[in-house]
C-alpha cells in the first residue's frame, strides 16, 4: 500500500469511526472567534448560521425538558450580543457561558414545534460559517398553540454530614465535624433563601443522626435540583491543609485520599447500625443506579463552580474536582457534590472552623458557586436574582 492510499484509507476509517457522533469539523485553530449569528426560514426548515474568524471544532447536541439546543464551539471566544437573537421569535432565550475553561457553549431554549435536523460548515472568503438546520413546524403548520414552562424555584437540599451520635472528625482541641459543618449549613440556607429564586431544604436542622439513605430520600422527595453536602476533612498528617470539592466516581477514586475518604463517610451508617449492603428494591435504585452520564457531567459542571469560588478565597488542597464512590452522592437524576470545607485535623484550620468569620467565608463562596451554576445551567433560572 503506497503512503498515499494509507492516508486516503486512514481518512476514511476515521470518518466512518465518527459517523454514530455529532457532526464534528476538523480542529479549531486557536484564538477562533464567533463574530455573528444570523437567522432564516426556507420552506419547512429555519436556519441558524454562527460566523467564525475561523473553522470551528463544534459539537451540537438537543436537551429535554424543556427543550434546548446547545452549541460548543471549541477554543473559541464571543463577541457578539446573543440576546439580539430575542427579537427574532425563534428562541425563547439564548444564553452563554465559557465552558470547560476555553468553550464557548450557547444554548438556545426552543419552542416545542423547532428541532434539530442537521449540521454543516460552509468556509467563505471573510467567515467560517457553521449552518445548524431546524425543522420549524409552525412553517407547516402555520399555527401552533405552545404553553410557556412555568417559572419555580430551583430547590437546594443542603446536607451537613454526620450528627447525633455521629460526630464525624475531631480536631486537636476537641471540635466536632457536626457542630461546624453544621453551622456552616445554616449560614449557607440563609444566604441561598435571601437570593430570589431558592428555595433550601436542610437534611438535618440540629444535632440528629441521619443515615446516608435517607439524606439522598430527602433530595428525592423534595424533587432537589442539585445536592450539596457539607464536611470538613481530616488526615493522619496534621500540616494538610485546604478545601476539596467531590463528585461521583463509578470507576474508583481519583486519590488514594479521595478513597480514603469516601470510605469513611460511608462508614457514618454503620455508627447508628445501619449497613447499606441490602437487598431493598428502592436502595437499588436510589443509591445503587449509575446509569447518569447527564447527572455526573452536570455534577462535575456544579463542582468545578464551588471549587473555583472557594479558590478565590481560601486555600485549595486540589483544584480540579476529586471523585470517589461516596453513597451519600448516588443520586442518579440530581447533580450532587461534597464540599470538604477545611481541614478539622489540622490545628490552624480547626481553629478557623470554629469561627463565624470563617464559616460565613466558605458558606458565601458556596452561595456564590451555587448561584452562577444556576444562573448558566438550569432553564428555570429565570426567577433567580443573580
């Protein structure tokens, strides 16, 4: 085979490789940038062209409930008004946020009727324009009677760990895990319930023993948004220092601390003689179902929010998210995160947990990544103040 036919044959399993995908185009050249977005009906179909500085590296992919198109534009930066596009009727909202560090994701919130048919990218002399074709019913149809999705409160469950006869870590001089987490808690909810558009419920209010299981029932029954529980860490070597953020792992831990960890919060059950190795049907599927893909990526979304706030302020032990088998964190429809606010074993930061000043700081960078992650995440958003 001549190097030649190698790479026409390589070119082309590639291509049959990613036919199940997307529509994705070749990498994006660096410093792209998104200069215009414009709109037209042709027949049935209405069209959505991005014009690039550049070819852009994309993935296009449709949400449910409501209905949603998003666009990740890779390495790319945005210089045009979105909200412009309000006017033309095609959307009910567009928003965008940089995703990922240096993504610039757009989602525009559809009328039910409009849905994502195809992709292409068309390079011209002055723009890389990346065509998005929607089938847009109301051309057909002419007219189409759609009921606008009612505006909530997007609902936090709260959970500051351990309690009762479970008193988590303990520091040096005698503080408890329970007491500060949970003071810390109480400062987050009301920060969260001074902000238009939140509505917390705590999985624990005073020093009681709640078991893991339940902690995750309460999330369910309350049909939470996002679950957000409360720790403050500890370590053999007491010179560790700093806030950690967790999600969900299925396929182990990211540190041999992180499993460390996850193993002895897991432990808080066996403390008020519960074990979660057991046969119940509704256990399964609460605590045991992984199949979230969504609620995980979401969960990571949410983490790199929190970790990136506590960092403005406080010192972090790992900036990007850790991820461990923690039980208290399988919810498979709520996006759910483990803050580990401090270190409790290490002496300075134990006595700065037992301070206001200190619990107040970590409660309003809690605040403040919940609320930008709503704000660019969640559709219902729009009852929030930010």
């Amino acid at each position: 085979m001549t190097s030649s036919t190698r790479r026409t044959f390589i070119r082309r399993f590639l291509l049959a490789s990613c036919a199940t995908l997307l529509p994705v185009s070749g990498f994006a050249e660096q410093g792209n940038t998104l200069e215009e977005i414009a709109t037209y009906r042709k027949g049935s179909n209405a069209h959505l062209t991005l014009k690039l500085t550049h070819s852009p590296h994309y993935k296009v992919f449709t949400l449910k409930n409501p209905e949603r198109l998003v666009v990740d534009l890779q390495q790319t930066k945005n210089a045009y008004a979105v909200k412009s596009l309000h006017k033309l009727g095609l959307f009910k909202d567009v928003r965008w946020a940089i995703h990922h560090g240096n993504t610039l994701r757009l989602v525009f919130d559809l009328e039910k009727h409009i849905a994502f048919n195809s992709t292409s990218v068309r390079r011209g002399a002055r723009h890389n324009e990346l065509i998005i074709t929607l089938t847009d019913s109301v051309v057909v149809q002419h007219k189409v009677a759609t009921r606008q999705p009612e505006k909530r409160d997007i609902i936090i469950v709260v959970d500051p760990g351990h309690g009762g006869k479970d008193p988590g870590a303990t520091g040096k001089h005698g503080t408890h895990e329970k007491d500060v987490v949970l003071a810390i808690g109480r400062m987050l909810r009301e920060k969260l319930n001074r902000t238009q558009g939140f509505k917390v419920i705590m999985t624990r209010d005073k020093d009681v023993f709640i078991p893991l299981r339940d902690r995750v029932n309460i999330a369910h029954k309350h049909k939470a948004d996002i679950f957000v529980s409360v720790h403050a860490d500890a370590c053999e070597d007491r010179s560790v220092r700093g806030s950690s953020v967790y999600i969900l792992s299925n396929k182990g831990a990211t540190s041999v601390m992180a499993r460390r960890l996850a193993h002895r919060e897991n432990n808080s059950d066996l403390i008020g003689g519960v074990s979660l190795n057991t046969k119940d049907n509704m256990l399964a599927k609460v605590l045991l179902d992984l199949s979230q893909t969504g609620t995980l990526q979401a969960s990571t979304d949410l983490a790199n929010t929190v970790i990136s706030n506590l960092a403005k302020t406080e010192k972090v032990l790992h900036k990007r998210v850790e991820r461990a088998a923690f039980a208290v964190l399988k919810s498979p429809d709520i996006p759910s995160a483990l803050v580990e606010t401090a270190f409790i074993s290490n002496p300075h930061e134990e006595k700065k947990l037992r301070t206001k000043a200190f619990q107040n700081k970590i409660a309003s960078a809690l605040h403040e990544g919940i609320t930008h992650y709503c704000l660019h995440n969640i559709p219902e958003r729009n009852l929030i103040v930010g």
